[in-house]
C-alpha cells in the first residue's frame, strides 16, 4: 500500500470513529443503515479494507448523516502531499 493511500485510510478510519462516537451509534448500528455488513464496516473502521469505493464511503456517510468530505478531511492537519 503506498504512503497516500495509507494516510487516507487512517483519515477515514479516525473520522468514521469520531462522527460515530459523537452520534452514540454502535458499528452495528451504522453498518446496518448504510446496508453493509458489520464486518466489512469493522474492518473499514479499523484500517483493514484501504481500498473502499466512494460509493461505498457515500453511503456510510450518508447513515452518519455527514458528507463525503466530513469522512475525508484531515481535522489534525495532518495532509496528504500532492504533487
């Protein structure tokens, strides 16, 4: 996996926490309204699975109720260099 891709699934991985946590939803619960399995969604969640779709991301962001970009953005400031 190159440097990018790994920083972006740790972005996604920390926002997915935060805006869960912040709504009191279980991964349970969220995979569920985004009609994915748990597991899968766990595995996002935790940096498993670095190469999710946007399709895919919208539809989690969708059931968080938040944009694609609340998922993406890096909060710490922490960016991804482009070239």
């Amino acid at each position: 996996m190159n440097l990018e891709r790994e920083k972006l699934a740790s972005i996604v991985s920390k926002n997915l926490k935060k805006y869960r946590k912040e709504k009191n939803l279980s991964q349970l619960k969220v995979a569920a309204k985004a009609g994915v399995h748990f597991t899968y969604y766990s595995q996002v969640e935790r940096k498993l699975r670095p190469d999710i779709s946007v399709r895919l991301l919208l539809r989690i962001a969708d059931a968080l109720d938040i944009t694609l970009n609340d998922l993406v953005y890096d909060w710490d400031g922490d960016f991804i260099d482009s070239p």
